[in-house]
C-alpha cells in the first residue's frame, strides 16, 4: 500500500518540467526504491535512465523496473562509452588505484609522502566536477595515462567521459540518482548537465564512503521541491526510536531532521541474527573467540579472503614469506623492512594498514588460526548468525540484530570536538573532525536500522541511550 508520502512523490514527478530537480530524503526501511519503481510506472511514455550504486544494485533493478528504465552504474556508462570510443584494448588490464611504486618512474626524485600525496590529488580531481586540474603533478599523471604509460584506473575513464562527452543523456526524459548521499562530484556533474528531469533519492544519514571520497549530494544539491519518505516498512518503532535519538543529539543534518516511525505492526519471530562490527578487525577479533562447537551456527557475508587479505600479507612479509603475500599487496613487497612499512603507514596516514599493522602485533602467527576458523564459516550457507561490518549490512536487513563494541563512543567524540572548536579556534588538530564525526554517527545509525525487531547494542552508546530511558522513566 503506497503512503501519502510516496502518493506525493508520484504525483510531484508528473507533473516536472526538463532541467527541474526533485529531491527525495528517505529514511532506512522506507521504500525508496519502491517509490522510485512507481514512478516510472506511472510516466510509462517517459524514458527513464537509473544511476545506481554498484553492479549488485544494477542486477536487482533489472528484475524490479519497468521496461522504459534503463539501468546503469556511472562507470558503465562510462566503459561503454570508452569501448565504443577508443575500442577495449585498454580496459583489459584496469588498475583499481595507484600505489606510491606506480609513480615512481614518473617522479623519481619524490618521497613516499609526496607520491602519496600526488595519488591522493589525482584521485580527488577524477572524483571532481573540474574539467582541467590546475596541479601539474596531476596533469602529468593524466596524461601518462591518456598515452598509456601507466595504467588505465577506473576513476580516469569515468573522468574522461565527463570531460569529452557532453551530448549525453540525450535519449532520455528522466534521470534517476540512487543512494545520493554517496556519490561525488563527477557523477553530480553528469546528473546535473543535461536537459533531463531529475530526480535524486537517498538517505542523509547512510552516507558512509567518505573515506572514498564520496560526499552527501542530498546536502548540496539545488531541488525545486524536497519531499521526504519518513515512515519505515523494516524497523519496530523502538529501533527507529534508538535511531532518532542520536541523530537528534548528534547530526550535523538535525536542523531538517524528520523523525522516522514505523509502519510495522508488532515484533515478528526472531528467525535471522546478525552481529554488526565497525571494522575488519573486530570481526577477526570476533571469530578468534569462537569455540569449535559454535562455528556451524556463524557465517560470513564477504569472503574470508577478502577480510583477512591484508592482515595476512602484512604477516607474510613481517615473516619474510614473500612469496605468499597476495597480488593486491604485492606492493609491499618493495618495502625493504618492518620499520621502513610502519614508517610509511605514519607518514602516510594510511589508515588500512595501520590498522591491519594493529591485528598482527595483536595475534601474530595466530591470525593463520584465526583465518582457517573464518574459511569454515564463510560459505556455511545454513547458518542462522551472520558475522559482519557496518559497511557490508548497508541495505540489508535482519530480524535481530547485536552491535559490536568496536565502534565510536559518539557522546565522547562529540564532546571532544565541541571542546575543541571553544579552545582551538584557527588551530590544526589531528583529532577527528566534524565530518569524520558525521561519517561514526552515520555507521552506528545504519547498524541500528538493520534491526527488524530486537536490537542489542554492546557499544558504549548504548549507555547513553539508557541514560535518556532512565530519565523518561523517572520524570514520567
């Protein structure tokens, strides 16, 4: 049954005119996508072209969109635009980024800091909505890449495609922008430079990739009309009241907060379970306390691999086993000790690293341990528990839910950085920053809303949370 709400959604986007935005504001659990589905529905003599987040959400959309959407992510548009351009001779072998090594032959005399710094730069300019960076190490970069000296990443095909196609869009009424509160300047750029009607939707407060270099279109995006979806079809109103309060208490967005209820009716059978951990570390720091005779009960939604990838190549090279450090690491191999690795990790605060630099000193040889108990749970497919991060459970959903207590004290972090700005003004600090702040109390809201019906919370929030039911209780 569709909602006033999502009636008004419907209704708003009949009725657009080319180049006019709407703007949607959906809270967890609230059907955006649904609506969006309606939408095109009911302009079924419109074309309509659907910017999605990632391939996964391209494959589900395919089987839910009417035939008149058509589905893609930016850099497929992009790929196929390249293809069809240059021919795929190059887009045989992409690179996912750069490392410091990949540069050296292009600035043999810079640091590792300055290499550091220079994939940083050239990475932000691909992610921007500028046509020409004004630095010249970037350029230089670009063009070695445009001639094939260095290998072709994804974000530098996307960036060409802004900047040498601009007829695009062409064959469509309708453009849809999905999760908008993670995507960057280059894809707000080719959302907004056409004559299309346009439409972005998202959730303020999921916006977790900024250590990506993804930002919150939803904030700085010009709508004729903002419209919100409020009301949640996952959560029982007392997660959604957990939810409201630290986004209240804490969000930089609180001035046009609209609080979530809920439009389930009362808590259902507990058949799922998830536990929802801020880091890779906490989930190998999880599995490492699991006894034999519990494993058959826990699995893994990424691969054992892919979370204890490099912990282990870290391991590997500490112990000079060289040859099994894996190929997405094989970069570390050109560093020629320990000390010189740690060094880099500071210098170049590269938080992956440090952190994984962390797991090892931790466990040491025990993490091969560690890892064979994680490759036991990873496909055990029958499994009712579900071991994962914060980052991984965005878009899914289960009927009870446990936070892990590696994530952010929020009261804590907040009060630092309020006392900060009253002591410190015009002062650099290396503490966390307001959007750094933002990014915690999103990932902490995003794990409170995969709860269906129970939510335990280990995290030292939960005892602020009490705090205020204490009080309610009291004063009532």
């Amino acid at each position: 049954m569709i909602t006033e709400e999502q009636q008004a959604v419907i209704e708003t986007s009949k009725r657009m005119q080319p180049q006019e935005t709407l703007k949607i504001e959906a809270c967890a659990g609230s059907g955006k996508t649904s609506a969006l589905i309606e939408i095109a529905k009911s302009n079924p003599d419109k074309r309509f072209l659907y910017l999605a987040f990632n391939k996964a959400i391209v494959e589900e959309a395919k089987k839910r969109f009417p035939p008149n959407v058509r589905i893609f992510t930016t850099h497929g548009l992009a790929w196929k635009w390249y293809a069809y351009t240059y021919g795929t001779k190059d887009l045989v072998n992409i690179k996912g980024g750069y490392n410091v090594f990949d540069l050296k032959e292009l600035f043999p005399d810079a640091s590792y800091h300055e290499l550091s710094s220079l994939i940083s730069k050239f990475r932000n300019f691909c992610y921007s909505a500028e046509i020409v960076s004004h630095d010249q190490g970037v350029r230089k970069i670009f063009e070695a890449v445009k001639s094939g000296k260095l290998s072709m990443t994804h974000d530098f095909y996307l960036k060409l495609y802004q900047i040498e196609y601009t007829n695009r869009f062409k064959n469509y009424e309708y453009v849809l922008l999905d999760e908008a509160q993670d995507t960057n300047p280059v894809t707000m750029a080719l959302f907004t430079d056409n004559n299309c009607r346009r439409i972005l939707v998202g959730d303020s407060h999921q916006s977790i990739y900024g250590f990506r270099g993804a930002f919150n279109a939803l904030e700085s995006a010009v709508a004729d009309t903002t419209l919100h979806l409020s009301y949640s079809f996952r959560s029982v109103q007392s997660v959604l009241d957990r939810a409201n309060y630290f986004l209240q208490r804490f969000s930089l967005y609180k001035e046009n907060f609209v609080p979530m209820k809920s439009k389930v009716g009362l808590t259902g059978e507990i058949h799922s379970y998830c536990e929802i951990y801020r880091t890779n570390a906490g989930i190998i720091t999880r599995i490492s306390k699991l006894d034999e005779k519990d494993i058959r009960y826990f699995r893994l939604i990424r691969s054992a691999s892919a979370i204890f990838g490099c912990a282990l190549s870290l391991l590997a090279f500490k112990n000079k086993r060289f040859d099994k450090i894996t190929h997405e690491f094989s970069w570390l191999k050109k560093f020629s000790s320990w000390a010189e690795l740690s060094n880099y990790a500071d210098d170049c605060d590269d938080a992956e690293i440090s952190a994984n630099l962390k797991l090892v000193d931790n466990f040491d040889n025990r993490l091969f341990d560690i890892y064979k108990k994680a490759c036991q749970i990873a496909d055990n497919l029958q499994a009712t528990h579900v071991i994962t991060t914060a980052h991984t459970a965005k878009g899914l959903e289960w009927d009870d839910v446990q936070i892990g207590d590696d994530f952010v004290d929020l009261a804590e972090a907040h009060d630092k950085i309020v006392l900060r700005k009253r002591k410190r003004k015009g002062k650099k600090s290396h503490s966390m920053t307001a959007q750094e702040f933002q990014q915690e109390l999103n990932l902490y809201y995003v794990s409170v809303t995969r709860a269906r019906y129970s939510l335990s919370d280990l995290t030292p929030n939960n005892e602020e949370f009490r705090k205020l039911t204490r009080f309610s209780e009291v004063k009532n």
